[in-house]
C-alpha cells in the first residue's frame, strides 16, 4: 500500500513539476549573439532573465536559423526567440509571450536626405540592398520593387549605400542601426522611411508546452516590466 501511494504521489508530483525548456536561437545582431564568448542580445537578454524566474536553466544553444526554428517546432520542450509571429509559422509554435518593445519593425533606409523615403511609389524603382533569403526580400518582391540587389551580408549593404551603389537599404530597424554603428558609422546618419512589414517579435516554445508553463514565463515578463529590468536590458541596445 506504501508503495502504491508512493507511486501515486511521484505521478502528482512530475505533472505538477514545470517542464524545463531547450533553449534555441541563433546569431542575429542584435538579437542573439556571443560576445567573448557571452552569450547576449537584446532578446537573449530578455530570455535569460524570464528563464532564471521560472528557475531553468538560461543557456541557449545556438544554431543556424532555419535549423533552430525546425528544431523548436518538430520536437518536445524547446522555447525560441527572437521569432516573429507570421502565417506561415502560426501552427508551427505555441506563441508563449509578445515582446513588441524589440522593435523588429522592416523598413527601407536612405542616406540622401533628398529621397522621399517615406513615399513607396516615389522610391519603387531605385535599388535597394537587401541581404539574401531574408523576409526583407520577400516583402521587397511583394511590394514591386524592380531593382533588387541581394548580398551575403548586411556589412556589404553598408558599404553599398555609403558609396551610393544603393539608393534604399531594407533591414529591421534595429539590426539596421546596429550593423551601420559596428561598422564604423553614426546611425544618426540614416534616414528610416517605409514601413515594409511591422510583426511583432515572440518568444515562442513547441506546441507541447502546458498552459500553466505558459502562465509562468508570461509572469515572469510582467514581473520584468513591472521591476524595472526589463527596461534596464532595452536601454543597453
């Protein structure tokens, strides 16, 4: 009978433990990236510290991004970020918590002062770089842009721009002013127009997370805003 109550009791206690999440993400400045070997970024930050108050572990494993996002969504117990919510990958995930403040707004970048960048039709047919396979791409071909150059890396749109072999540049606005300063160049210097697209970016798990799990990293995000935290982590970026 002991041993049947053990039983019982060992059942009661796993269902009521939190299940413990891989964390998964991958190098996108200035999201998620290692820095001398410290993992951080603005969404990695923010994750980290979520994952300290509902008490697991806060490493992420970083991994190429089309891997890591496949990896979240086909297997058990695993939270991503930074991911941002669209059709395409709606079924895909359990959408655990917003964090709209990571401003991941996509719009078209200017040097020239004189381009009304905020015009889609007064800029439509002047290049723009865009970095290759990225939405920014795919809003750019949606939206009818006719001169659409695609590169490796952001760095050489900086590069581009700088040297006006690129009109417009198409880049998160974040990331935007973050490759031009690692680069060298005042961000103040850019000129951001058209919006292309505004999702809003998630930190997200696999579709097995329970709601009371769920509930525990949202807390932890409200708690964050409402101590001061979360506001000190956005001031770094």
């Amino acid at each position: 009978m002991k041993n049947v109550l053990l039983a019982i009791t060992l059942l009661f206690s796993s269902i009521a433990a939190a299940k413990e999440l891989t964390l998964v993400t991958a190098e996108i400045p200035p999201y998620s990236m290692i820095e001398n070997g410290v993992q951080t970024g603005v969404s990695v930050d923010v994750v980290k510290e979520m994952a300290r108050r509902v008490g697991q572990n806060d490493e992420f494993i970083f991994l190429p991004w089309p891997r890591a996002q496949i990896t979240a969504s086909k297997n058990s117990a695993y939270g991503i970020a930074p991911l941002s919510r669209t059709p395409s990958r709606e079924e895909k995930f359990t959408w655990v918590a917003p964090i709209p403040e990571i401003n991941n707004d996509y719009v078209l970048v200017a040097l020239d002062s004189q381009i009304n960048i905020h015009d889609l039709s007064s800029v439509i047919n002047l290049s723009v770089g865009v970095q290759r396979g990225t939405p920014a791409q795919l809003l750019l071909e949606k939206a009818g842009f006719s001169n659409i150059q695609p590169v490796t890396f952001e760095d050489q749109n900086v590069e581009k721009l700088r040297k006006g072999r690129i009109k417009l540049w198409a880049i998160p606005r974040l990331v935007g002013k973050y490759v031009y300063r690692t680069n060298g160049y005042n961000p103040n210097e850019l000129n951001f127009g058209y919006v292309l697209s505004k999702p809003i970016i998630y930190f997200a798990a696999s579709k097995d997370i329970s709601e009371a799990d769920i509930k525990k990293w949202k807390t932890a995000l409200k708690e964050m805003r409402h101590d001061g935290t979360f506001e000190k982590i956005l001031s770094r970026y």
